[in-house]
C-alpha cells in the first residue's frame, strides 16, 4: 500500500503508475476526493484506493510513501514520513528542495534513514534519455552535444504567480526544468560547467537558461532552456567534425511518440513513470551516489551562474 500526499500530480501521474505499473494499492486523504471525481480518466482506479480520514491515517496503512508536493511542503512532511516506522519506500518530486543547499540537507536525511527511495528525475527513464546516457558515456571526445528545449511554460501563458514561476521556491527555468537535465548530465558523469547564464525580466523570474557541461573524457555538452519560447521544441544535436546529427526531435521531452507503450487515457508522462516506479524493486544497484551527484553539481551551477536582466526591464 503507498500513501499519496498531493492531490495533483500525485493522483494523475504517480497513481496510475503505481496500480498498473507496479500492481499497487493506493491509500488517499479523503479531502482529495474532489480532485479525484474531476478526473473521470480516473474512474477505473476507485476499486485500488482506500480513503482515509487525512494524511497521516493514509501514513498509518502504508509502507510506501508518494511525496508530489511543492517543495516547501515536501521539505514539510519528509521528516515525518521518516518518523512512521512501517514507512519502508519513497517517491519524492523534484527538485528535491527549494534549493541546492536544502536538497543536500534532505538526501543525507534520506540516506541515514536507510529507507529505499527514489527521485523524480524521469529523463533517464525515457527511450531518448537511455540512449543518450549511453552516447555521452561512450567517450566521443572529438564531438560535441547540444540540446535546445524550449517551450510557453503554464504560469507564463496564464500570468500565473505560482511557485513553478518562482526561483525562491525551487521554481523557473533551473530549479524546475533544469534540475531534469542537471540530473542526466551528473548520471553521465559531467561535473563542471565552463558557462551557467541566465536571463530574466525579474530577479525572480527566471525565463532563460544558457549552461555548458564538462567532464574528464566526456565531449561537450551545450544546453539552451527557453521555458518563455513561442514554440514547443526539444532537439537534441551531435556534432562531429563538423558533421551535424539530429539524435532528437520532439515537441517535448515527454513526447508519446518516442515512446513505444503509449498511455490509454493517463498523462503522457504516466509510461516514464512506470519506469521510475519499477526501477525501486527492478534494479540491482541504487542511484545514491548519482542523486549526491545531482546536488553537487546543482549547487556549483548556481554558484557560477551569472543573472542578466535587459535594461529599463522592471526589478
């Protein structure tokens, strides 16, 4: 049984992964029910959840946890997760914390409480991720690798003022979008930038991101986020001598089209979630030393990133 705290991704993304992923039972705080009856793409789950009377009732019956919060809640209930000792496994969202300091904070908390768990950083288990982990780690030194992603994130098509929008709060283009590839480059290996820039109309703000990745006997690796672009694009470019190769087109990361077992009816993301979610009792080795890795090089990317804000824009 897996408890899930976050009645947004949480029910949407994490359930349908967890049931049919991983044959799971689900226990819910009873107040989610109306997030639950908005969804009728959910009908089909009613007969695995268990609704109880709060969070920590859910707690109580479960051995596994799904922490799909914002990351200051998530920074919240972590602690209290550990505490439940019939708590056994974890899924937590990324970023794991609001910022690269508190995420190191967090996952030692998380390594000394010898719990198993895992991250959701959810590149490495797309059918492009794979095969380019095994690329960049195949030491083609005489190439060189880009990756332009860009996209019209939520909060800036609906002038929303919401946490995703705030680098404060573990939001904008690094802390949200970015962390996901931060989290693949560190798992290739990479650990050092030669340039981190970033471009904002506020402090706060964060619409673009400009970084270049290096690692001992690792090629190249320039990446451009635009998460205020007017066009959905992620593509993904090996240059050799001069000879250009599109390894990736998509409109997006998350694009069904790259995936072969397409979800029916669930978020798209739902198939990338099995992974993630099988990968707790499938894989042989833990990915600890990977997540430290993430941190570290999160935390040198943002002591090196510069912020360039136009002039006459509004502070």
């Amino acid at each position: 049984m897996f408890a899930i705290l976050g009645s947004g991704f949480g029910l949407y993304g994490y359930m349908p992964a967890l049931i049919e992923g991983c044959g799971q039972q689900v226990a819910l705080p009873e107040r989610y029910r109306s997030q639950f009856l908005q969804r009728p793409q959910l009908a089909r789950f009613w007969g695995k959840i268990q609704w109880m009377a709060d969070e920590n009732a859910a707690l109580d019956v479960s051995e596994g946890i799904v922490l799909a919060l914002t990351p200051a809640t998530q920074e919240e209930w972590l602690p209290r997760c550990l505490a439940h000792p019939g708590v056994k496994h974890l899924f937590l969202e990324k970023p794991l914390g609001h910022s690269p300091e508190i995420a190191i904070k967090l996952l030692d908390t998380l390594l000394c409480s010898k719990k198993s768990f895992r991250i959701g950083y959810s590149f490495r288990h797309t059918l492009w991720g794979k095969r380019l982990l095994e690329i960049l780690t195949s030491k083609h030194a005489s190439c060189s690798f880009s990756i332009r992603w860009t996209l019209m994130a939520h909060h800036f098509q609906n002038d929303l003022k919401n946490w995703k929008r705030s680098h404060s709060t573990g939001g904008g283009v690094v802390r949200f979008y970015g962390i996901q590839v931060i989290a693949l480059m560190a798992e290739a290996g990479y650990e050092d930038v030669s340039l981190s820039q970033t471009f904002a109309a506020k402090p706060d703000d964060i619409e673009q991101w400009t970084v270049i990745f290096n690692g001992n006997g690792l090629p190249e690796c320039r990446v451009l986020i635009d998460i205020r672009a007017a066009k959905n694009k992620f593509l993904i470019e090996q240059n050799c001598g001069g000879n250009t190769t599109v390894l990736v087109d998509l409109k997006d990361p998350f694009d069904p089209e790259i995936d072969a077992d397409k979800p029916d009816g669930n978020d798209r993301r739902v198939p990338v979630l099995n992974r993630l979610c099988r990968s707790l009792y499938e894989e042989n080795t833990t990915p600890y030393g990977w997540y430290r890795a993430t941190n570290d090089l999160w935390h040198l990317i943002e002591k090196k990133t510069g912020l360039e804000i136009p002039k006459g824009a509004c502070r």
